[in-house]
C-alpha cells in the first residue's frame, strides 16, 4: 500500500529532478517553444515543496490535490494549468484514504491524464506530454519501473513528431527532430514516482 | 437581465500591458455614460511574461458585480489558466464565464455591450460575433 509518506516523496523527487533539469527542459523549449519550460516548472515545484511542508496535508489525495493546485497558481506559463489538473484530478480521485494501492494509483493517474487531454485537447501523436503520460498509465499494471521505461521511451519518440498543440504547432514541420520539452518533464515525473516507489 | 448590475469583464493576456491597454481602449470606445467594471490580468504577479491564476481571481472579484464575469484571454496559458481555475469551482466568482472571442475586438464588443445593461448571454454572443467580422 502507498502512504502520504510515498506520496510526499514522489513531490520532492520531482521537485528535486526539475531543479536538476531546469536547463535541459529549458534548452529543449528553446527551438520549438518559448525557452521557459524549466524555470516556470522550477517555481511550480518548488513552492509544492514549500507548501506541503507549511500545510503538512497527510491523506495522498490531500498532498497530490493542494500540489496540483500550488502548480495552477505558481508556474505562469501552459505547463502550470496542465500539470495541476494532472495532480488534482489525480488527487481528487485517491479521495480521503490513508493508504491506496497500486491499481487505486494508477486509475486515479488514468483520470488525471484524462483531465489533462480535456483541458488542453491534446491526443496521443500530438508531441506533447500526453505521449509520455499515456504509455506510463499504461505500463503500470507491470510496475514503477515499468511505468518510468515506457515514459522515457514516450517521450523520446516525441522527436521525429509535428507539434500539433501548443506554441510548438505554430511552426508546423519545424517542429519534427526536437523531443517535446512537456513529454520530457512528464518523464521526470514519473521517473520521481518510480523513485518514490524504491524508498 | 437586470436593471442597474452590470456584467463584469476580465481581460487576461500573456502581457500586463497588453491587458491594461485593451482595456482602457474597450472602456474608451464603449463611450462614458456607463461605467463597465473592466480589469485586466496581465503578466506573471511580480511582472514578466505569463498568466498568473491569482491575478485572474483577483480581477474576476473586482468586477463581479453579481451579473456575472465574462473573461477573454489571448492565448495558451492564458486560456488553460482560466480553464483550470473554472473546472477548481471556488477560484472565481459564480456566473464566471469564458468566451470563445478574439481579443481585441471580443473585448470592444463586450464591453459595449455590458454597458447597456444587457446580461452575460448577450454579452457573450456580442464577443463572439467579433469572429465574424473579416478585414479583406
């Protein structure tokens, strides 16, 4: 069973993995978006530190709900309101249990993503963070690990795409031979989830 | 529709000077008789470019008058900010909206539109047929 403990520690993981990577996610942003991808990431999860130190909320769904939304208010840029929603919707569908499972987590990750394809209308091949997201729910009957390859593989098969939403878009074929700087970050993510998962 | 409550505009832009300045032009344009509660969200709280979600409440609070919010964003952030916010329920006021409009105009037509009294429906209709009017 995952407890808030697992929970917190995949937010400071991540935290701790976007600090590392600012720049990379930033220099990936450079060619196809607006060079800001890191430093806005930076700020959202670093006031998700902040936070959940300060508010100390002790149920998974409470700790992923109040980061989704430290991220809605503090990042600035696209990547602020799509990752919220992703950890709210998450959160909101763990609920009020102190402890959930691994199949619990990985339906309330699939209606996270889920909310996240609602919000910006992004679909799997559109070279966004969805291509990275999807593949990870998808692997994660077959564990963290599973689901942190599948990630990383979503992501640098963003490469060889067309920008289909988002700023990327605007420059149509331009956009193919960049990996997406968002499917890159959701990597991270998950990659700090798998993390968590070893202690 | 309502006899003296005014339909409240938010104009939300990546710039806080680009959203300052639409919405001293709508008011402008929208003549003076009427004064429509508009306030721009521009930019990122200590400056830069960007959306921020705390500027957006606090702009929808300002002008709620209790005839409803109608906000117009520009692009990217600045519409998923607003999305995210309505999907929270609690973040802005009731009867917030946003409409589907182009910025500029959309705000010109709303905001002349507010001032007539007419209610968020019409004001929105008003914004989105901004779409349909061509320049060549």
């Amino acid at each position: 069973m995952l407890d808030a403990d697992f929970f917190r520690r995949w937010m400071t993981a991540t935290a701790a993995s976007v600090d590392r990577e600012a720049e990379r996610l930033t220099a990936l942003d450079s060619p196809i978006g607006d060079a800001d991808h890191g430093s806005n990431l930076q700020r959202g999860f670093t006031a998700v530190r902040v936070s959940l130190e300060k508010e100390a909320p002790n149920t998974p769904g409470a700790i992923l709900t109040l980061a989704g939304r430290r991220l809605i208010s503090t990042v600035g840029g696209a990547s602020g309101p799509l990752y919220g929603t992703l950890l709210r919707r998450t959160g909101k569908a763990l609920g009020d249990a102190s402890e959930v499972s691994e199949e619990q987590l990985a339906e309330a990750l699939r209606a996270g993503v889920e909310g996240v394809m609602t919000l910006g209308g992004a679909a799997p091949g559109d070279k966004t963070m969805v291509d990275a997201l999807v593949p990870a729910v998808d692997a994660l009957g077959d564990g963290f690990a599973a689901a942190r390859g599948a990630a990383e593989q979503g992501a640098e098969a963003t490469t060889p795409l067309q920008a289909r939403k988002g700023r990327a878009s605007y420059l149509g074929e331009r956009s193919i031979g960049h990996q997406d700087p968002g499917a890159t970050s959701s990597a991270l993510l998950i990659a700090a989830l798998a993390e968590a998962a070893e202690g | 529709m309502s006899d003296d409550k005014l339909v409240g505009i938010v104009l939300v832009s990546h710039s806080a000077e680009v959203a300052a300045s639409v919405a001293e032009l709508a008011k402008e344009l929208a003549g003076g008789a009427v004064a429509v509660p508009v306030a721009p969200a521009g930019g990122r709280e200590g400056g830069g470019i960007g959306t921020s979600a705390e500027l957006v409440s606090a702009a929808a609070a300002s002008v709620d008058r209790g005839a409803g919010v109608a906000v117009l964003t520009d692009l990217g952030s600045a519409v998923l900010t607003v999305k995210a916010l309505l999907a929270e329920g609690d973040e802005l006021p009731d009867g917030t909206r946003l409409l589907d409009a182009p910025f500029v105009e959309g705000a010109v037509a709303a905001v002349v539109t507010a001032a007539t009294g007419a209610d968020l429906d019409a004001v929105e209709a008003a914004a989105a047929e901004a779409y349909t009017y061509r320049k060549v």
